[in-house]
C-alpha cells in the first residue's frame, strides 16, 4: 500500500513533526492527494507540504517537496505491482506502454529465458529434433546479455530495444 506522510515545513521549523500518513490509494490524482494533505493542515493559512517519508512509492517520483503527476499514471496501471517495480529499477522512468512492450515474463534464470525466448521464436524449428539437446542455452543467455538485448530485476525480463 503506497503511502506518504505529510507534514508542513512550518510546522518542522517550529520543532513539531505533526503530519499525518495518507494512503495514496485513496487519492485517485495529485490534486486528491493534496486536497488531503490540505484538510489535515487546515490549521495553517498556507502550509508548505513537506514529504518526510514514503512507503511503496518510488523514489523517481518524488522529493522531500513534490511529488510527480506521472506517479497516478503508475499507481492506477493494471500491470502487476512487482512488474512495475522491476520496470522502475531498470530504466528509472515510468513508461507503461514500453512496460507492456518489453515485458517478457518471470524467468528463474537468464538460461531458462534464453530457452523460453527460443521455443517461443521457434529459432531451433530448423535444426533436428535429436540435435536440439546439444544447443547451449546458457552460453546464448550470456551473449544474449553481453549484446544488451535484455536485462532482468529480481527475475523480471524485459526486452532492452
């Protein structure tokens, strides 16, 4: 559950650390989420949000005072949640429609993409089938990745072109 805790700077200068943390899966935009954070600070005439801590929400999306538009886009993809971190990990930067496009599966090892990648091309249709026990898999994974044609997070492949 991505969520932020809120305080005002006003009120860290002041030496308190009240804030409150807001579920950010009850915010469904920016402006809800800082509708929230408004409500909890009415006390001030114009508080100056302050973003102490975060769980579940990517660093790239945020600073100790902002937090970026793109984030909801991430929040409310239908992509999986481990998915999408994996993604993030990677290439730093959320993209969905090149998630859904280079996303090429869970794999327990470069080998066993580098067999699935095959049979799913048919790259060994050619070659006989009592042959096909000869083919190295794992040396292919490793050209596979020294030639920058994947990369992987915590088992998550994705397509690197």
């Amino acid at each position: 559950m991505p969520r932020i805790f809120c305080g005002t700077y006003g009120k860290y200068s002041s030496g308190s650390l009240n804030g409150t943390w807001i579920d950010l899966e009850e915010c469904p935009s920016k402006d809800a989420f800082l509708e929230k954070c408004r409500e909890y600070h009415k006390d001030e005439a114009d508080p100056e949000f302050m973003f102490n801590a975060h769980e579940g929400v990517p660093s790239q999306f945020m600073g100790e005072s902002w937090i970026d538009e793109k984030f909801w886009d991430y929040l409310n993809s239908d992509i999986d949640d481990d998915v999408k971190k994996a993604y993030m990990e990677l290439f730093n930067e959320w993209n969905e429609d090149w998630c859904n496009d280079g996303y090429q599966g869970k794999f327990r090892s470069d080998e066993d993409y580098a067999e699935d990648r095959c049979k799913s091309c048919g790259t060994l249709e050619k070659v006989p089938e009592d042959l096909r026990f000869y083919f190295d898999f794992k040396a292919y994974a490793r050209d596979m990745r020294i030639n920058g044609e994947f990369v992987e997070e915590n088992g998550h492949y994705f397509t690197n072109y």
